[in-house]
C-alpha cells in the first residue's frame, strides 16, 4: 500500500509541474501581444502616411518589320516597225522681192574693173540691178559728201530722178563738167523713195 501512494505522488507532482509550465507559456503569450497594443496607445506621434507606389510602365516599341516589296516588271509590248518614205513639200514659189540688188562701181563700161579709188578726172560707172513688182520702176541716185575738205557731210553733188525700164542699170557720175574734189564720197540707190542700198567711194589725188 505504501509503495502505491508514492508512485501516485509522482505522477500528481509531474501534472503539476506540467500545468504550471503551461500557464507560464500562456501568461507570457498573452504579454507579448499586450505590449505592442500598450506602446502604440501611449505612442501620440500621428502615423507616417504611407508614400504612394507609383509603378511606371514602359513600353519599348518594336518596329514592324519591312517587308521587301516586289517588283512587277512589264515587258515592253512588240510594235512592229514600219518605215514611212518622207514626202517633200513641193518648193514653194518665191514672192519677187521689191529692190536694188547687186550696186557695184566701175571704171570702165563694162563693169570689169571694179574699184572705189578713181582720179578726179575718171569716170565712174555705177551698176545695179532692179526688181519691182508693181513695175513702178522709179529710181533715184544720190551722189553726196561723206569727208572732203572744204565741204559739209551730207553735201550733195548730184541727185538723178529716173524710170527704170531695164532689169540691169548703169550710169555714170557727171564729174566731167565739175571734177571731184579728193574725198570720201558715197552713193545712195533709191526705189520708189525707199533707200535700198548705199555704196562708199574715194576721189584720191
């Protein structure tokens, strides 16, 4: 019987210990989640406002890939080549221009020796050609000073008013009454009073 008590006392003194180490753990517990509610009633400073997230995105572009373009080449389309002789316009006919053509001077009556230097006493022959449709035919010649010593340019030594009626003209100057005095001469050829053509001489001594 005294065996039996004792080993009831053990295992009654192990509960109690056990029960003990239990409240122990639950009495610490239950402080550690007292204290933080403690600090943060006595602690009066206002909570820090939590700072924003600002979270960025960012989007990288990716280009589209370029595709290669084809080409489409046409082939140039066969036109059989045809030759076409050129036909030439028939020539037309000239209009017969009005005027004095061809003014030349010479010393002799054939117009062989041509020149413009005579002596003061030579004769001077002058040739030209006329055309005149309206075959009014008037010409007028006109023999003046261009630079002679004692007289004025412009002077005029002789001017001839005459009717044409041949194609190829000649005359001579009148110098044989009055010989020319050393100069620069010239003669204007008229048609119809329109001035055609002017031709520039020398009386040398």
């Amino acid at each position: 019987m005294e065996n039996k008590s004792s080993s009831e006392g053990a295992k009654e003194s192990k509960i109690s210990q056990n029960v003990l180490i239990a409240i122990i753990g639950a009495a610490t517990t239950i402080v550690a989640a007292i204290i933080p509610f403690v600090l943060n009633r006595n602690d009066t400073s206002p909570s820090p406002t939590p700072a924003p997230l600002i979270i960025t995105a960012i989007v990288t572009a990716t280009p589209l890939p370029i595709l290669p373009t084809e080409t489409v080449v046409i082939p140039p389309t066969e036109v059989p080549f045809t030759f076409t002789p050129t036909l030439e316009p028939p020539t037309a006919t000239a209009a017969a221009q009005e005027g004095i053509f061809n003014g030349f001077l010479a010393s002799d009556v054939k117009g062989v020796f041509t020149t413009n230097k005579y002596k003061p006493d030579q004769v001077i022959y002058l040739f030209f050609d006329i055309n005149d449709p309206s075959n009014k035919n008037v010409i007028r010649i006109v023999w003046s000073v261009v630079d002679v010593k004692g007289f004025l340019p412009g002077a005029v030594r002789s001017d001839i008013t005459d009717v044409a009626t041949v194609k190829n003209y000649k005359t001579l100057s009148n110098h044989s009454a009055n010989p020319w005095p050393a100069g620069k001469y010239k003669v204007d050829l008229y048609l119809n009073d329109n001035l055609q053509q002017t031709i520039e001489f020398e009386i040398i001594p």
